[in-house]
C-alpha cells in the first residue's frame, strides 16, 4: 500500500524530484508489512543572508584652479598654483600627490589672429580610503547589514553609527543563500 502510493505521487513530479521524493517516500515505508510507516518529520530549508557594505569619509569637495598663459605649461602650472591654493592649510602639501587626490583637467588655446592664449582648469577631488564589513544572519538581510555597517565603520576607526560622524556607504551588497535540509 506504501509503495503503490509512493509510485503514484513520483509521476506527479518532474523527473529530477521525482528522484527525491521516490528515495524519501519508500524509506519511510520501511518494513512495517505494508503498513504506513509514520512519516519523518520534514526539515525546513536554512537561510543565511549576507551583507558587505563599504564606507568613507565623506568628501571634502571639489577644489578647481585655473590658469592662462602663453604655452600649455605655464597654463597648466597656473591652474596648480590656483587649485593649491585654495586647498585648506593642512592639505595643501598633498596637492599633487595623486594618492591622495583625483584630478581632472582640462586645457583650451584660443588664438584670434594675434598671440596663441592657452587655458587650464583643474578639479580635485579627494581620494577617501574605503572600509568594508561583512556579516551574516539567520533572521534577514537588513539585520545582517546593520552588522556589516557596524563592522566597516569599526575599521573606519569610528565604532557605532559613523554614517552620522562624517562617513558615507559607498556600496551595499546583499545575498541569501538557501540550503534545503537532507532527510
């Protein structure tokens, strides 16, 4: 009776559950003489979800110089001298350190028949260094981003909610992951 009924729900599968569900239905038909055995007790699926998320200081802005002169070089040492600057007074020995900065530059020459006049704007941007955390939860996927920002913000060097001290997320990733138990 236990096997008839095994057979008869297998066809309403597809092939490869069909496998699963024959191997699990007649195992817990066991040797009972044809007697139902008492079904097991099926195991939920386990879910982990994680999160990664990256954090930095928020920037400082975008500083711009500009500068002309009678050759691209000395345009382009104007618009240096104009962007340092107006750097604060802490950073402005970094200015052309590109570890620290991100540069964009653009140059114009404009000759209206009389001498060639050349042009240079340059924008930094500072580089903030990123921190990553990462964690997991059973529960859900914000629980397990809470953690992960809790996380990046302590390598940050600023434990808790460094969102509100001056940081930013920079990316969020999320994933679940689903394991399904085995009988």
């Amino acid at each position: 009776m236990c096997y008839a009924r095994c057979m008869r729900e297998e066809r309403k599968s597809t092939p490869k559950a069909a496998a699963r569900w024959l191997a699990a239905c007649l195992a817990g038909c066991g040797g009972g003489g044809g007697d139902e055995a008492a079904p097991s007790k099926p195991q939920g699926p386990t879910i982990e979800y994680r999160c990664s998320i990256q954090v930095a200081k928020k920037s400082t802005g975008e500083f711009t110089g500009k500068g002309n002169g009678e050759d691209p070089a000395r345009a382009d040492e104007a618009a240096w001298t104009d962007v340092c600057a107006k750097l604060p007074e802490a950073e402005r020995p970094t200015c052309r350190d590109e570890t620290k900065w991100s540069v964009s530059k653009s140059s114009m020459s404009a000759g209206g028949g009389g001498p060639t006049t050349h042009s240079t704007t340059l924008t930094l941007v500072a580089i903030a260094p990123l921190f990553e955390g990462e964690a997991s939860s059973a529960t859900s996927s914000d629980e397990a981003c809470k953690a992960a920002l809790a996380d990046a913000c302590t390598k940050a060097g600023s434990p808790g909610d460094c969102l509100s001290a001056g940081f930013e997320k920079k990316g969020e990733a999320r994933s679940k992951k689903t394991q399904m138990s085995k009988n």
